[in-house]
DNA sequence: TAGGCGATGACCT
DNA sequence: GGTCATCGCCTAC
C-alpha cells in the first residue's frame, strides 16, 4: 500500500461534498469541507495526540465531535488514511430532509442558514457530543449517504477561521451554492506571505 | 490545579 | 462588513 499523501486527504474532503449526511431525523446534503491532514497538519487537532484527538488515529468514517467557544458543536468526519489521522470538518450543507424539524431547531433562521457553518450545522443535525465515535456507515444515529451520481463542482480556498497553516486551500464547497458560509480569518493567523 | 484558547455565531451599523 | 460575547475543555505546569 503506497504511503498516504495530503493529496489523499484533499481527495477524500472533494469526495464528501455532494453526499447526505443524516442525524436525527435531519439529512443534509453536504456542500462545504474542510481538510484536516492530521499528523503533519499544524491546524488539526490530531497534530499533537491527546485522549481528544485519539479517535482521528482510529478506523475512517467514524463521527469526531468537538465543542468549540463553550457551546458549539462541530462535526468531523474521520476519513483516514489512518497513518495521518486525517478528518473533514462539515462546515455547511443544504437541509433535504427533516426541514421541519430543521426549522423548529433553528427557529428564525432562513432555510439557506440553517446548515450554515459547522456550529449551526450540527445543531440542525442535533449532533452533540452524544455522537462522538458513531459509525458512519451503521444503521442507525448519525451515517452518512453513498456518493451522488455526479461530482459537483467544486471550488478550493483556504480554510476558516484557522490560525495556523491559514493558507492551506483545504477547503473545498460546491460552487456557487447558496448555503456555504462566508470564509473569515482567524484574527489569531499571521498576516498572508 | 490554573490558565489559555478556540475548526464560532449573532448582532449591530 | 466589522465587532464582540462566550465558557468548557485541553494542555501544561
């Protein structure tokens, strides 16, 4: 088996995009990602091991779930290959199923928004920490759909709201789709050279 | 045990 | 488009 690269992992993130992924009687069709390569990737938890980041050096398609600023959730795929404890971020999708429940979990909010950035993806999902480790592929909680019969296109930038490797373009979303979020900078990433 | 920090969201102009 | 609120967790000591 050839080594893995970080092409390998941009390739998986490309492939999400385009695929229903499904929690709690919501499903999403995902259609914005960002790559996480892991052991030589400064800006993914699994750069340094610890207890939190272990289940990204664990088998693919497994949920990483983690809290960010104290009350969002946001949800990862881990697609290996293992050796780089790879994962994807799911920044943003387009409800295709459960748009009641969606709206009733978002309340106020515009249909485009409500899979809008990883934090409000989740929480329209109803992913919490509940779901870290989940099988992707099992029958049942949170899994994911089988690939669309098409590759939509796709455009790359770099990655949101990272304070390292800022200008890493790992980040990949369906080309002019009106529910990916607005790319900001981390106010904590070094200026652009 | 204490401190730093974050892959954000919401709101205001 | 820019600014600020927010707090639990992880890491280091």
């Amino acid at each position: 088996m050839a080594p893995a690269t970080p092409e390998d992992v941009a390739e998986r993130a490309r492939g999400l995009l385009g695929r229903v992924l499904h929690g709690h009687g919501v499903a999403v069709r995902i259609t914005e990602v960002e790559a996480y390569g892991g052991v030589d990737d400064p800006a993914s938890h699994a750069f340094t091991r610890t207890p939190r980041s272990d289940i990204m050096y664990g088998p693919p398609w497994r949920l990483y779930v983690y809290r960010s600023y104290g009350m969002h959730f946001c949800a990862n795929i881990v697609t290996g290959p293992t050796d780089r404890a790879a994962a994807v971020l799911v920044r943003a999708g387009e409800v295709v199923e459960g748009v009641e429940t969606a709206r009733a979990r978002r309340l106020g909010v515009k249909d485009p928004a409500l899979a809008r950035g990883p934090g409000n993806l989740a929480r329209t999902l109803g992913i919490t920490l509940d779901d870290l480790g989940t099988d992707l592929h099992a029958d049942e909680g949170v899994r994911l759909g089988p690939p669309p019969d098409g590759a939509p296109p796709i455009t790359a930038g770099p990655r949101v709201g990272v304070s390292k490797a800022a200008d890493v373009p790992w980040r990949f979303w369906v080309t002019g789709d009106p529910t990916v979020s607005a790319y900001r900078r981390s106010p904590r990433a070094p200026a652009q050279g």
